[in-house]
C-alpha cells in the first residue's frame, strides 16, 4: 500500500471500521458457538457488545432491532369512513380531531403496543386508519372500535305508583336532557382525596355544562340515568347543582369498575358515526413464513449474483461482490438506525435494489474493458471508466429515484396513493439506490485502487469482441 | 383479443380470506356455510388444510357469524389472513395509479429532455415506457384467464417500477449516443445509434441479468403471495432492457429522419 495516496488510504480505512460498527449492529444478541469437532467439545455464547455510549449530543444506545410492518409482523388495519354530514363545516375539523382521540382512547384500552390511529382526508371524505400490530382477536376490536354508541343522559320522571311495577328504565328515565355524548369532553378516573375511594369524573365542554347545569337543577334529589345505546351504565343521584360541567359520580367502586364505567361513558362519546369500509388481517405465522421465504430467496439471488460476476469479470468480479455485500449490510444497518418498518413490498424492493446495486459496478467496469481495448494503461484505464461511467449512473439512477418518490408520496397528495405497501416498496428502493450509488461507486472505486493496481491482464482480453 | 384482467379484491372490492382447517372439510360443507349466511362464495381454492375463499364485501357481524359456523365444521379452525374491501376504495386505487403514471411520465419527460437537449429523446424514452408498461398488463390479461394470477396493489408498484427500470436502462443506452455523438459528429444518426448499441448491449444485458437472478430467485422461492408480483417486476424488467434498444433508438431514429 506504499504508493497509494493519503486520500485513498483514509477512505479505505474508513470503510473498514465503518463494516466493523455496521457488523456490530446487525449481530443477533446472542451468539450461541458450538463446536464438536472428534474430541474437541467447545460451547460458548457470545452476547453482543454493548454499544451505549453519549457522543455529544447524540444518543447510542444498543437496541437496534428491525422493525416490521403489519403485514410481516401480523396484526390488522382498519380502515374507517367518517360521516360528517350532520357536523357543521367549520367544527368539522375539531370533530375529527376529538373523534381520533376518542378512538386512540378505546385502542388503548387493548393495551396494543405500537398501535396507531391515524386521520386522512380525500377531498370532502375523511377516514379514520387504525392499525393494531400483533392483536389476535380481531372481531373483538372491530366491534369495540367501531361501535357508535350512543351516550345520553336522560332524567328521573315521576311515574305513578301503581305504574311502577311494570315501568321499564325508558318509562322512569323519559326525559332527554339534551346531553349526549358529543358534549362530553372526557371521563376518568379519580381518588376522591378525603375518602381514597375511586370516583368516576365527567368534564362536559362548554355547551354540556350549560345543559348539564339546567338538568342537574331541574333533577335535583332525583337521579339522572346515563344510558348506552339505551342501556343504562350508570344511574347517579344529582346531590348538588353543577354549573362548571365537573362532575363525579362516586359510589361503591373499586376501581376496575370505576375504570370500566370510565371506559364505557368514554366509548359512547363518538362525536362522529364511522363505518368500517375496509380490514386487513394477517396472521401472526403468515408473516413469520414470508420473513422466512424472503430471506432464502435474497440468500439465493445473491450467490448466485456474486457467481455471476466473477464468472464475468473474474478477479474485479470478487471487488464488485465485496462491494455488493457491503451494500448488504450498509441498507441493513440503516434500516435498524433511521428505522424503516420493512414491509412485504419492502422486503421485495430490497431483494430487487441489490439486483440493481451491481449495476453501477457493471458499467464501471464495462467502460474498463473499453478502455483497456482502447489501449490505455490500466491505471489510466481505471480512472477514465470512473468518469465515464458516472455520467451514465448519475443520470440513469435519478430517474428511478423521480419515480420512486412519485410512489412515496411525500407530501400527502390526495390523488397519489398513501397506502403502506407501496410506501414501504417506495422506501426501500429510494434508500437501496442512494446506498447503491454510493457503495458502487466510492467503495469499489477506494477497493480497486487499493487492491487492484498491478496490471491484471486477465481483465485486458476482451471477451466479447 | 382481449381478455379481462382479473382484479383481484384490492380493485374490485371484495373480501380475501385465508384460513387454515386441520380437518380439511370439503368443498359442499363450506358452500353450504355461505348460503346459509347468503353470502356468494366467488372463488374457492384449496391446497390441504389451507383453504383461500373469495367472496363479497361484508360487514364485521356477517364475518363474526361465518367464523361461527366455520368453527363448527372445524373447531381448530385458525385465522391466516382477511381482508375485506368496499369497492369505493378499488376504484380509487386505480385513479390513483393512473396519476402516478401520468406524472411520473411528465416528470422523466422533462427531466430526460433537459438532460439530453433534445426532447425527442425524452419523447421516445416515455413511449418505450409505456410500451413495456402495455406488455406488462397485457401479458397479466393473458396470466389472469390462464393462471388465475391477480392484478392487485402490489402489481401497481411492479408496473411503477418496471417504468423506472425501463427508463434507467434506455437512459444509458441514450447517454452513450450522447458521447458518441461529441466525440465523432460527422457520423449520422443510424451510424451513431448503431455504434451505441453495439458498445452497450453487453453491458445492459449483464446488468439485467443480476436483477433477473434476484427475482428468479424469489419467484421460485419466495412465498405465493409475493410470486405474482415477482413475475410481474420480471417481465417487466426483461421488457425494459430490451425496449432501450428495440423501441426506444428506432422511434428517436424515427424522429430524426423525418427531419
């Protein structure tokens, strides 16, 4: 490496520890090594190096796993429509909003983690996306999540004593007081400071606490009955008039039952009716199996890849299959740290930029060849097929790059597509092509110059005439 | 002639509905299972104990009791897969792959065009585009009526990425006329397009042949879900490599002449 210059010995150096982190990173936790081989019986399991260092402000801490879409890791999405044609137009966008609140409020309720409650607009359609990874009963959810129950909250009437023995809940409960669940801000649960005993509290908004301030006069001494879809969840005396719209119903709880009730009276506050128009489900094997398949089938390729060049290209062919595998590692490594969630499509589109991450290769060494046939030294050869060829790269790999954020849909356009499979196919490709050109062409460039400078007359023989 | 494309759920809406029966009931019992819940069954397949049923959108109740009777027949019955469309949603689906393609289509138009000077380049680099684009889908007519192969959502992002495969390999074929053309002028056209394709041919089919590996690979060995869409990316990429010099260097030759 005498006559390399400082330049290339730098970068050369740097692509060597950066493989060495990149390899860190990508490693399994544990490394479990056996090796019984005739009489020697060796066991040890290696666990990763802990890689939790502060470098000014950044942060480095170990867990960089992968992280999976719903449709590898399993799970379900929900796709929701909104009516608003009861809302006036401008509380439409409060309405929404509180109606994505109430709903990330019921989804929490299945203590999902990582789950995801997500409002779109397409022109005058709103839509609600919910996506629940790893739940299993899925029926459950959806009846839950897409219930539109009604809350109301109706006062105590008077009904004659001889009527009493046959009066259903409707007949005592009759009058409406005009509150309903889109005026209820939220309901939780509290510990009454004096007594330690859970309590139910119910905040009204502005104009439920007017209403609710008229009902808990008029119903003073006499109950109020919440009902749920006309079921009633809780019938609570009105002791004192409430003119703030803060109330608490406070009873015998404990508090699972003050939490249920609280979940409840929050389930019923749909400001807005939403209908299910479309549900994903995959199955947890599913995914696991498609993991599986992917990765063999990129395994495969990839030999079969490398096969290729130094069948091709022979000795350049091993740099280029160096090249290509740091690619590997590189695309992975940055999906574990940015980090994507990796797709089904995603995995497809990683599988297919490797295909294409030789290519830069290809042309470099393709314009060699030439050169080589031109008579040039190799050295000379070596710098002008750079060049030349990286006009070539530059501009043909731009234009996969137009399309693929055309498939992205970075701003949101309504009229492109938004869904995660094509995003996340979208994804994969931009980073595989940005990585590509990169490794392509800074990595084999640095590994040639380094590896390759004696002249390697193997190469010169054209084999293609 | 043509034959009807075979949309799959993602298009024509619909429900999907993957599930796994150990004690494998035959076809009569499941059918019988629909009926009685009115529901058309619109496809059935079977390979052992997964069964992959097709039918109308429906709502989250009817799924709740088609799963109850199912579980009757089968009380092992597992959950692989189910989706369930409106056929709103599949309408949209394709509008808005319509507009991806037409943009994109501009954006390669205008951006091939300044990179080159000369906006027959970036004319006939679109038409070879959508030439490969017009294959991919006929080719999928022809798959659909005989291999019940689907054209879903995934399909869309092999057509999109066939588009882009096409043009990056017609770009390099182009960008070697470009230096040929300013190192030796005095030649006319054919004679340049000739040399081009002559110099570059080796190097797109090498170039093809990488990403040919890659999906073989995953056609055969990859699960069915994705096998379709590996097809598709690979005819499509085959089309691409090909139309660079079939199509897209006669068309600009085409222009050229009529000057």
């Amino acid at each position: 490496m005498a006559n390399l210059s400082t330049q290339t010995r730098n970068i050369f150096w740097t692509i060597v520890g950066f493989v060495f982190i990149a390899v860190i990173i990508n490693l399994p936790e544990t490394i479990p090594v056996k090796i019984h081989f005739q009489k020697i019986n060796w066991e040890h399991t290696f666990y990763r190096p802990n890689l939790n260092f502060k470098l000014g402000p950044l942060n480095f801490s170990q867990k960089y796993d992968l992280k999976y879409g719903l449709d590898l890791a399993g799970g379900a999405s929900l796709l929701f429509e909104v009516d608003t044609s009861k809302v006036p137009a401008d509380s439409i966008s409060s309405a929404t909003e509180s109606l994505k609140t109430n709903i990330e409020r019921r989804v929490n309720l299945f203590g999902i983690s990582e789950a995801n409650v997500q409002l779109s607009r397409e022109n005058e359609r709103y839509r609600l996306i919910v996506e629940l990874p790893g739940i299993t009963q899925l029926d459950q959810a959806v009846s839950l999540i897409g219930k539109t129950a009604q809350l109301t909250f109706r006062g105590e009437t008077e009904i004659a004593p001889e009527a009493t023995a046959s009066a259903t809940f409707a007949d005592v409960f009759s009058e409406d007081t005009g509150i309903n669940g889109s005026h209820l801000v939220i309901s939780q649960v509290q510990i009454n400071p004096n007594t330690g005993k859970p309590e139910v509290g119910l905040e009204f908004n502005q104009e439920g606490s007017q209403l609710f301030a008229a009902a808990t006069k008029k119903f003073l001494n006499k109950r109020i009955g919440i009902f749920l879809d006309d079921m009633p969840i809780s019938i609570p005396f009105v002791e004192t008039e409430i003119p703030d719209g803060r109330a608490v119903i406070n009873g015998s709880f404990d508090l699972p039952s003050a939490k249920a009730l609280s979940a409840q009276i929050n389930a019923g506050a749909l400001p807005l009716p939403i209908r299910l128009v479309q549900q994903t489900y995959i199955g947890p094997t599913l995914g696991k199996d498609a993991i599986d398949k992917g990765v063999k089938a990129g395994l495969v390729g990839l030999f079969l890849v490398c096969l290729f060049m130094i069948a091709n290209y022979g000795k350049l062919g091993l740099i280029a299959d160096v090249s290509l595998l740091i690619y590997g590692l590189t695309t992975l490594t940055l999906y574990r740290l940015i980090p994507v969630t990796l797709t089904f499509s995603g995995v497809v589109g990683f599988i297919l930029s490797v295909g294409m991450a030789v290519d830069s290769n290809i042309l470099i060494f393709e314009r060699l060849r030439e050169e080589i046939r031109r008579g040039r030294g190799w050295n000379n050869a070596m710098e002008l097929g750079f060049g030349r060829a990286w006009d070539a790269i530059k501009d043909a790999n731009a234009c996969t790059i137009i399309t693929g954020f055309i498939l992205f849909n970075p701003f949101n356009w309504s009229f492109l597509n938004s869904s995660g499979m094509v995003r996340g196919f979208a994804v994969t490709l931009i980073l595989g092509i940005v990585v590509s050109v990169f490794t392509g062409v800074v990595v084999t460039r640095n590994l040639l110059r380094v590896f390759a400078r004696e002249k390697l007359t193997v190469l010169a023989t054209p084999k293609h005439p | 002639m043509f034959w009807k494309f075979k949309p799959s759920v993602d298009f024509s809406g619909g429900s999907v509905w993957e599930l796994n029966l150990p004690s494998q009931p035959d076809r009569p019992k499941i059918d019988q299972v629909f009926t009685s819940q009115n529901i058309k069954l619109s496809s059935f397949s079977q390979n052992q104990t997964v069964y992959l049923l097709k039918f109308e959108n429906i709502t989250s109740d009817q799924k709740v009791s088609l799963q109850q009777q199912l579980q009757k027949l089968d009380p092992d019955l597992k959950e692989q897969r189910f989706e369930t469309l409106g056929p709103l949603l599949g309408r949209e689906l394709l509008k808005k792959t319509i507009y991806a393609i037409v943009l994109a289509s501009l954006f390669l138009l205008v951006f091939i065009g300044t990179r080159f000077h000369d906006f027959t380049f970036g004319l006939s680099a679109i038409l070879a585009m959508l030439h490969d684009a017009l294959i991919l889908v006929g080719s999928f007519s022809i798959l659909g009526r005989f291999f019940n192969a689907e054209v879903d959502s995934l399909f869309v992002t092999a057509l999109l990425t066939t588009l882009s495969a096409s043009v990056h390999d017609t770009v390099v074929t182009f960008d070697r006329i470009r230096e040929l053309k300013r190192q030796l002028s005095k030649l006319n056209w054919v004679e340049l397009a000739n040399a081009a394709i002559t110099e570059t041919i080796v190097r797109s089919l090498n170039n093809s042949m990488t990403i040919i590996f890659m999906l073989t690979s995953l056609v055969v060995l990859g699960g069915a879900t994705t096998r379709w869409f590996a097809v598709a990316l690979l005819i499509g990429v085959i089309c691409g490599t090909y139309s660079s010099f079939a199509v897209a260097i006669p068309l600009v030759l085409f222009w050229k002449r009529k000057k």
